[in-house]
C-alpha cells in the first residue's frame, strides 16, 4: 500500500504494519514517483503548493489523514471514493495552553513589560487580570473543552457556543447578545464559508472596551484591517496566533499597531502534539487496514 507520510518519523511508526509502504513528501522536496499508486496520503503541516492538482493526480487514492484540525485545503478537492479525516484532538493541549498563556500576557502587559526591561526602564503600573474575568469560547469543540479545563483554576466564567446549540453550549445565533458581556473572546471556530469575515467591523463594536480577541483559529476569520483600526483607537486588544495574510509580510501594519500580540501560528507546533500525532497516525491505519471505522471522518464542512 504505497502511503505518502510527511516526515521520516511517520514512516518510523508505521514501519511494522504489514504491506504498508511509505515515501516521504515533506511539500519542499521534489514531488516522488508513483503518485498515481499513493493509496493513503498523509500530508505535512504545511499545506503543499498544489493542494487541487496533487489530489487529482492520485487516482487510487482512499485515504487522506491530515496532522491538523483543519481541512479546507483538502475538502473541496477530495476525489470521488476517497475519505478525509482530520486530527482532531492532536493539538487540542498545545493550542489550549497558548490561548491561556496568551490571553493572561495580553491582560497583564507582558509584552509591554519586556519591551520596558529592554529599555531598562522600571514602569510600575496596575495590570489587568484574568480573575473575575468572563470568557467566551466561540467554536466550543475538543480545543474549547480543553481550553475550559486549563481555565478552571483561574477563577472567570467560561461562555459556550458552538454552531448548533445544546445543553450548556450556546448557538450561533447567540452570539451577538453575548459579545458585550465577554472580556476575552476566544476563536476556535473551523474555517469554512459561513466563518469567512465572521469578525467583522460589526462583531467587534459589539465586543466590550478594553476586551482581548484571541484568535488560535485562522486569519481569515477575522477582517484584519476591521481590527487594526479598533486597535489603534485603543478600544480593543488582540492575541494573534494566526493572521490575514499569513505569513504577515514585513511592514503590515498590525505588526506595529498598539495592544496586540502575535505569534507565527505556533499554538499547536509542540512536542506534545507531535506525539500525539504519531499516536494518532498509527491508530488510524491500523483501523484503515483491518477495515475498521476510522475516526475524524470529515462529513460535513468540518
């Protein structure tokens, strides 16, 4: 069973499972031989460069199992026969600890504390803080269960929605009347067609003053320059794990704008999340091979 798996790693844990035969395409390297024989592709992390033309070139294709929880490279160009599955639950820890280290230095000023200790300047002031604080997760899935949990113990109220409502978790349709009350708002919504802009110049009037967007979702949820202005009028704060564009070209101006804090989509790039991948990974070829039901099966959008 040829099977295309982005890293030596992959094909180190998938080394004893009987008939399997993996090549490495790590994207950057030359694209291999046999495409038209890959049975099971598991793509890199980072999405290749021709995402639709690689797809309709694997005319045996059965199988493709990202290493992300999102699929909207891959799912409008599934070919007919094949199914997608996603990693859901890989990165649910590291993307859950980097949405709570992110939002308390955002609140507490760390950023503005080393740029002050760089300058070697003692700037005493009172902070911010989580406690006390209401915090909405919009997209309440694995990574918002998980981010729920790390919150426990800092003493805020957590907000539920997710796409349909259910007992304990609001729906969309909600989400409006909630913005006002929430002072960090956290995206972990999927990137699909109806989340496309959702953060526009609406949604974030509608957001309290001094409240922190915290995006670990992806850029093109947010409308970038809506934001940009709500920051530099100070109204607003943001953490950014992902952005529009991404990679952020030199000179954007989010890069300079006041009471925001980015990272370059980082969140989930972990050792954890690298373990748990290969766990992952072997589970689901196992099944694949014995013909059981797989998991994360992809139906919908998401």
């Amino acid at each position: 069973m040829e099977t295309w798996v982005p890293s030596a790693s992959v094909a180190e844990v998938l080394s004893d499972l009987p008939g399997v035969e993996c090549t490495v395409y790590d994207g950057t390297s030359p694209m291999p031989e046999r495409i038209e024989e890959v049975e099971v592709w598991i793509p890199p992390l980072v999405t290749v460069s021709d995402v639709p033309g690689t797809l309709a070139r694997m005319s045996s294709l059965r199988l493709v199992q990202t290493v992300t929880a999102g699929v909207e490279p891959y799912r409008p160009h599934m070919p007919e026969g094949a199914v997608l599955c996603n990693a859901r639950g890989v990165h649910d820890a590291g993307t859950a600890e980097w949405a709570v280290g992110a939002m308390i230095a955002v609140l507490r000023e760390f950023p503005e504390f080393v740029d002050a200790q760089r300058r070697g300047e003692w700037t005493y002031h009172h902070t911010g803080v989580l406690a006390d604080s209401t915090v909405l997760i919009v997209g309440y899935g694995s990574i918002g269960a998980a981010l729920e949990r790390r919150l426990e113990g800092f003493e805020v109220e957590t907000v539920r929605v997710a796409r349909t409502a259910r007992e304990g978790v609001h729906g969309m349709e909600e989400l409006p009347g909630l913005l006002p009350q929430a002072d960090v708002v956290v995206l972990l919504v999927p990137a699909t067609s109806d989340t496309a802009g959702m953060v526009d110049a609406a949604f974030l009037a509608r957001m309290k003053d001094g409240a922190v967007l915290v995006n670990a979702a992806r850029g093109g949820i947010v409308d970038t320059d809506a934001l940009i202005l709500e920051l530099k009028n100070g109204r607003l704060r943001a953490a950014l794990d992902v952005t529009a564009p991404e990679p952020l070209p030199e000179g954007h101006p989010l890069w300079s704008a006041p009471g925001v804090l980015i990272t370059p989509h980082v969140a989930g790039s972990t050792p954890a999340s690298g373990r748990r991948m290969l766990r992952l990974i072997k589970a689901q070829l196992s099944r694949y091979l014995a013909g059981e039901q797989l998991i994360n099966v992809i139906t919908d959008s998401y």
